[in-house]
C-alpha cells in the first residue's frame, strides 16, 4: 500500500538534494570565476608595477647614475605599502630592497630571482611575486643589468575572497533548508487527491 506521508517527504527530500546540488555547483563555480579575477588583477598589478621600474631604471636623463634612479624608484613606492621591489645584480648581490617585509629570509639572504617567482609566504601573509631581468641603459656604467623581483602582499585579496567563501557556503545551505520545506509543501499539496484516495480505500 502507498504511504503519501512517505511519498511527500521522499519527494521533498529529493527536490532539496536536487537544488542544493545545483547550488554547490554553482558556488564552485562563483569561486572559481573568483579565483581566476583575481589571479587576473595581481598579474596585471604586476606587470605594471614592473613598467614603472622598467620606465625608471632604464630613463638617460644626464647624470642620473644608478644611485639616483633607486632614489626615484624608492619615492615612486612611497604608499605603496602593500609592494615590496627587490633589485639584485646578476651576480645575485642584492643591491638594494624597498619595502623588505614583503620577502622571505632566503630572499633576502641570496635565493636565485628565478626560483623565487610565484607564490610564498611570509609570517602568515600570502603574496605574489614576478621576476624579470631589466637591462639598464649605458649611462649607469656601474650595471649592465639587474634581476628585479616584486612581490604583492595578497593579504588583502586572500581575507575577501574568505569572506566571500563563508556567506556563499551559507547562503547554500540557507537556500537548501527552504527548499526543503517548500519542496514539502509542494509535495503534501500535490499528493493530495492520493491521500484521500487512500483514505477512502480504507473506508
């Protein structure tokens, strides 16, 4: 004999895994689409910043030695906390650091620019960094070339997209609690006429 009491809540139970399945899938893919934005907006914040130095380093302006382009270069970061620039020879000695909270100690202490470009951490706080080799212009006869790192603080990034996280996972649950009850409601209204079908076989 068929329960419509069991047949409601199966149906109902069914109709929330069905949307709650639609909607962690479509959070995944909010996130990802997320993920990939930012990735997007720290690259391009990058490859700015590298145009800056690039602009600064390699400018000919008569008797601007290299001493007086790391001086540009240091006031052209000025509020740019969230930035740090390391400028190294291609000997590795590391000629000069703005902003060196931004590096790990093995950076700081000689690593290779090509094996530190990518992600790190550094006391909790993620960031991002490019590594590009700027040939200078003739002028600083003192370097030919020097290897540049720079690296972005994603802390920032990193706390919104958790934020983001949290109320996307919450909101899913949320959204699948009420599907439930209305997947219910649905469902003891539309098996209605079975009920009293039931109810008169019984009689």
């Amino acid at each position: 004999m068929i329960h419509p009491r069991s047949l409601t809540a199966r149906l109902a139970t069914l109709f929330a895994a069905l949307t709650a399945c639609l909607l962690v899938l479509a959070a995944v893919m909010f996130g990802r689409m997320l993920d990939a934005h930012f990735l997007e907006l720290d690259k391009d914040e990058l490859h700015g910043k590298f145009t800056l130095i690039r602009n600064i380093l390699q400018h000919t302006t008569t008797g601007s030695g290299l001493e007086d382009r790391i001086g540009a270069l240091e006031n052209s970061f000025v509020g740019h906390d969230n930035v740090g620039v390391m400028l190294r020879g291609t000997d590795g000695a590391v000629v000069h650091v703005i902003h060196p909270e931004h590096f790990t100690p093995a950076q700081l202490a000689g690593a290779r620019v090509a094996d530190t470009g990518g992600d790190w951490m550094v006391e909790g706080r993620p960031h991002r960094g490019l590594a590009q080799r700027i040939e200078l212009a003739q002028t600083a006869a003192d370097k030919t070339a020097l290897d540049v790192l720079v690296a972005l603080d994603l802390s920032h990034h990193v706390h919104f997209l958790s934020s983001v996280r949290k109320a996307t996972w919450a909101g899913v649950a949320v959204a699948a609690l009420v599907a439930a009850v209305f997947g219910w409601f649905a469902a003891h209204r539309g098996l209605a006429p079975l009920r009293r079908a039931t109810e008169t076989a019984r009689g």
